[in-house]
C-alpha cells in the first residue's frame, strides 16, 4: 500500500517506519494507527526482516492525537476525535470506545508484532505519542527529548496503559497524577525506557542495538517475545486497556472535561494546554461540590 502518514523501508535485516507528518510534529491523524499497523503486518510478512525500528521525521517523534481542530469546533460533539466535522448528535460512549479502542488495538500491533520492535525517541514523544512509543519492545531515548502524558491532568487517559507495566504502581501514579513530562536521562532512571544517550549517538545506538537482535534466528526471537509477553497478558493487560479507553472518553465528557473543551474554543487550543499544565488548579467552578449532592436516606 501507499503510506500516507508514514515511510517504511528495509536495510538487510532491519525494517524501519518512520511517522512522518513533520508538519505537524508527527501527529496522529485518522490514518495513522492503521498505517501503523500496516507496515508492522508488511514486516512481519518478510521473511527478511527480523527486528523493526520505530522513529519520526523533523524535530518530533510524536506530539499525540491532532486535536486543534476537534477541540476548537463548537458543541458537545463536533466530530470524530480526528476529523473535526460537525455532528449535532450527543455523545454515545460506546461509539467513543469503539474508535478509541481500534486505535489502540492498532498501536498494540508493535507490542503484539512477532518481531522485536524498537522505539528510537529523537524528540517530544508526549500524550497520544507516549502511547505508540510505549508500545514498542524497547525503548531508546536521546537525553534531551521529553515523553509524558499531560492529557492526564484533564481531557486524557492513556489507553494503552503501558505506563503501569513499565514503571509499577507507584511511579506509574506519579506520572499520571501530574501529567508530567519527564527527559530521556529521568525516564530511563525511572525504568521507563531501556535507556538514554546524546541525540548525537542515538542513531548510532539504535542500529547497533538493532543489528545485535537482528543476528537472532526469527523463531527465537518470537518465542522469547511471546514468552514474555504472555505473562503481562496473565496480568489483565487486555482488560486494563478496555478500562483505560472507556476512561478516555469519559475525560472529554466529565464536567473539567467541557470546561477545558470550551475553554478551547474560546482562546484556541494551544493556550487551553499552556493553562492545563501551567499549575494552577483546573476548572475549579466546573464539578457540583460533594457537599452539595442529596444523601441518600437512612
């Protein structure tokens, strides 16, 4: 097929996909996901390939979801959560989490992939960006770029969930109850990613790592993978996700969340994000006080 949001190519033994929307910081657009998921099927399909590189064209590995549009239309429902068309209907969750949750599936095809796949993170990868890096087996940063999910803070839930089985509990908490960003020297002391080098090694880094997997026969690589792969399935990483892509929705439909959509509206997207993660407490007239609620009779 003919790529649209991506390049693909094969060196030897080594596919590479490079999102490349370098416009827009490689942002995720209706296509991408399944493109994602394309070239990743392509590889799979070469018996010549046996390990995929992940990276982005331009300064940016992935900026997340392309929602000035979206969040800029008017109404409740102004569309898709990527086309921006309008649509006077309400908001059907079902309908939210049946998209969201295809993107997700079609991120996962990195982590699902039969070949090993690595991320090789140049620049910002934050939010909806965060997740397709995440996704990947392995994850190598340059020490300057910065990954994070700042949507946590209101209008976002991971839905891939990968920060927990990356970090655990506790430091996958710190992580989303602040939304913020960290670079690739604290995201690898974090255990986050594998690890983190100067934007000047990267490549160089990347492609040694690369080379030494793809030495491997295909079928060991496989089973070490489906090896452990299998047993974050047996955590209920599927079911995490479900949870985490119907919570999405419900961040742009919760009370903060039509406040930060209007808020957009008003001063456009980019300064509703500058207030988002500015520190000051967000929306704080938008949720009905507790104290307010009827209690329920003895």
């Amino acid at each position: 097929m003919d790529f649209q949001t991506l390049r693909y190519s094969v060196d030897g033994r080594i596919a590479t996909i490079t999102l490349h929307r370098p416009e827009r910081m490689n942002a995720i657009n209706l296509a991408m996901p399944g493109e994602i998921a394309e070239a990743v099927d392509r590889a799979n399909r070469d018996d010549a390939v046996h390990v995929i590189v992940l990276t982005g064209a331009g300064e940016g590995f992935c900026s997340g979801y392309d929602l000035k549009e979206f969040a800029e239309a008017a109404g409740e429902r102004p569309g898709s959560q990527l086309a921006g068309a309008s649509d006077p209907r309400p908001w059907d969750p079902m309908a939210d989490f049946f998209g969201m949750h295809e993107y997700t599936q079609q991120f996962m095809s990195l982590w699902r992939s039969h070949k090993p796949t690595i991320a090789s993170v140049h620049g910002p990868a934050v939010a909806g960006g965060s997740d397709i890096a995440l996704c990947c087996d392995l994850v190598i940063m340059a020490e300057e770029a910065v990954i994070g999910y700042p949507p946590a803070r209101v209008w976002g839930c991971p839905t891939t969930a990968m920060w927990v089985y990356r970090l655990g509990a506790e430091r996958a908490k710190r992580m989303l109850f602040t939304g913020d960003l960290v670079d690739g020297r604290e995201a690898a002391r974090l255990g986050l990613v594998l690890e983190a080098v100067p934007r000047a090694q990267l490549d160089a880094r990347v492609a040694a790592i690369a080379a030494r997997i793809a030495a491997v026969p295909k079928n060991q690589l496989m089973m070490q993978k489906l090896m452990v792969n299998q047993a974050y399935d047996a955590m209920g990483l599927a079911n995490t996700q479900r949870f985490a892509t119907l919570f999405d929705g419900i961040t742009r439909h919760s009370p903060e969340g039509m406040w930060f959509k209007r808020r957009a509206e008003e001063v456009g997207f980019k300064q509703a994000v500058r207030e988002r993660d500015g520190g000051e407490p967000i929306a704080p007239d938008a949720s009905r006080p507790l104290a307010q609620w009827p209690r329920r009779e003895e």
